[in-house]
C-alpha cells in the first residue's frame, strides 16, 4: 500500500482507466460507450471520478470533439500499462495472448484500416488480430464458413441479421475538370466483382438509362482512387475516402444518385475480451466516418 501524508492512498479505478483509453484512442466519449456497451453519462461521470482522483484534466472538451490535455497524453502510456498488467495478473502471461479473426470488405474499411487496427492494438496489446479484406460476398461466404469471428461489409444483399454501424452516401467522384466525351459510355472506375457497391452503382446507371464502360477494374479501394485522381474515369465512392483532388461531379453529368450504402457488423466472438476488441473496431470505424 502507497502511503503519502500519513495515509493511503486509494488506488485508481481500472474501469475509469479503461474508460479513458477508450475516450483518448477514439476522440468520442459516445463511441467509448459503445465499445464499452454502456452510455455516455456512466463514461463521463467515470472520467470525472478519476480526475478528481488525479487531481489533474486529462481531457479537453469541447462541443465538437474531444481531445487530451497535457496531462492527459502524459497519463495515456501509463494507463496503458496498467491495463495490460492487469490482464496478465488475471490470465497470466501464456494465457492472455487471444486471436481475432475479422474481415472487413474494402469499401467498409476506405483507407483507415491502419488507423482503426491501431486503436484496436493499442487498447489491447496481448491480442493477435487476423484480418482479411475482400468484397462483402467472400467474406461473408468465410464467415458463415467458420474461417471469421467477425465480419463488417456492405449489406446490399437483403441478407437478415447483423448489427447496423451506419449508412453512407456515395457519390460520383473524378477530376474537377472531367469531361466526359460526347456520345460515349460513362467511363468507370470499380473494384472487381464481386463488390456490393460496384453492382448498386451500375444498377443505378442501367435504370436511368445511362450507357456505361468500365476502364478501370481496381483490385482495392487505394487503386480505384488512384484510377480517379489520374483522370482515367468517373468511381462511385464514398466522400471520407476522396483526397481534395477529386469532387462530386455527378450533377455537372446529370448522372443519378445513388441509395444509402448500409454498413453492418455481423459477429460470433464468445470471447469476452474479443467481443470488446470487436466492439472498439466498430467504434473506430464509426468515429473516423463521423470525423471524415
């Protein structure tokens, strides 16, 4: 026991800990709850408790976003560590090191799947994460297959069941000086099939009568913007994925919009802690959408 000044000193909440790693790694004390399956209020009110009990701001809010102090990013490390010693004290060492198999389709993850593993690492750094991307149909194929615990794609088969992370527009993207030549097809850039989103665009395309040629066939989401940015083709892609360089060009082309693209999670991790690394994956996903 620490004693200062003649008394104990109590030691830290690791609920409040985790809460504000969460808080720290995601920018959103709402996405925090949601990783943590409980509600804003109890993730607040266990941030207050805790610095109070530090004596010093971990977090700076503000009405649009949230970010840490001085004080916070110095803590963040610390609160790491005490995390993960805690683990290994509950499961010890040989036993703490779990695996987590996810698939996430290219156009559900854009190009912050890095960034969104990260966060998942760094909350848990005892977690062996096995990932896979494809289009939503092969990864849903390995899912029911038994090859995944989790699976986030695009649900544009009417298939029942999983949970709803959010729904994204997508658009008609190119160079702001496109052109598009007089009398031919609609020049396109796609992933391959089979791709949810591929096969809604051209649907949309064939019921407004719109003739249509693809170009370019990526083999992931990075090739297809690239494909964009050269000026080889008009992509439907969703606007957190587009570098400034391109822009909506779809109503300068008369071309028609597209549905809402429904992004949802299904998942079968009995594990405790796999299903919470799932639910800070999903968390992370939601945060950089809304931040995009």
């Amino acid at each position: 026991m620490t004693i200062e000044n003649g008394s104990p000193i109590r030691p830290l909440d690791l609920d409040a800990v985790q809460a504000f790693v969460l808080v720290a790694d995601l920018s959103s004390f709402t996405r925090a709850a949601e990783a943590l399956d409980t509600t804003q209020s109890a993730v607040s009110l266990k941030l207050k408790r805790l610095e109070e009990r530090l004596g010093r701001r971990l977090l700076e809010r503000t009405p649009r976003r949230v970010r840490l102090s001085q004080e916070g990013a110095a803590f963040l490390d610390a609160a790491r560590d005490l995390l993960e010693a805690h683990e290994r004290a509950l499961h010890g060492r040989s036993e703490a090191r779990l695996s987590l198999r996810v698939g996430i389709s290219d156009q559900s993850a854009g190009t912050e799947l890095p960034h969104l593993l990260a966060k998942v690492g760094a909350y848990d750094r005892s977690l062996r994460i096995e990932v896979r991307i494809g289009s939503s149909a092969s990864l849903m194929t390995a899912y029911d297959s038994d090859e995944l615990d989790a699976a986030i794609v695009c649900a544009a088969d009417g298939r029942p069941g999983g949970e709803l992370l959010f729904t994204e527009p997508y658009a008609w993207y190119a160079l702001p000086d496109w052109k598009q030549p007089s009398g031919e097809p609609l020049r396109l850039a796609a992933l391959a099939a089979p791709c949810a989103v591929r096969a809604m665009a051209l649907k949309t395309l064939d019921d407004a009568g719109v003739a249509w040629t693809e170009v370019f066939v990526g083999g992931g989401l990075p090739a297809v913007v690239a494909a964009t940015c050269a000026g080889l083709a008009v992509a439907p892609l969703p606007r957190r994925v587009c570098p400034p360089s391109i822009v909506d060009v779809g109503e300068q082309l008369g071309l028609p919009r597209m549905p809402l693209t429904r992004i949802v999670l299904h998942q079968r991790a009995a594990d405790p802690r796999t299903r919470e690394a799932v639910r800070i994956l999903a968390a992370a996903l939601k945060a950089s959408v809304n931040a995009a």
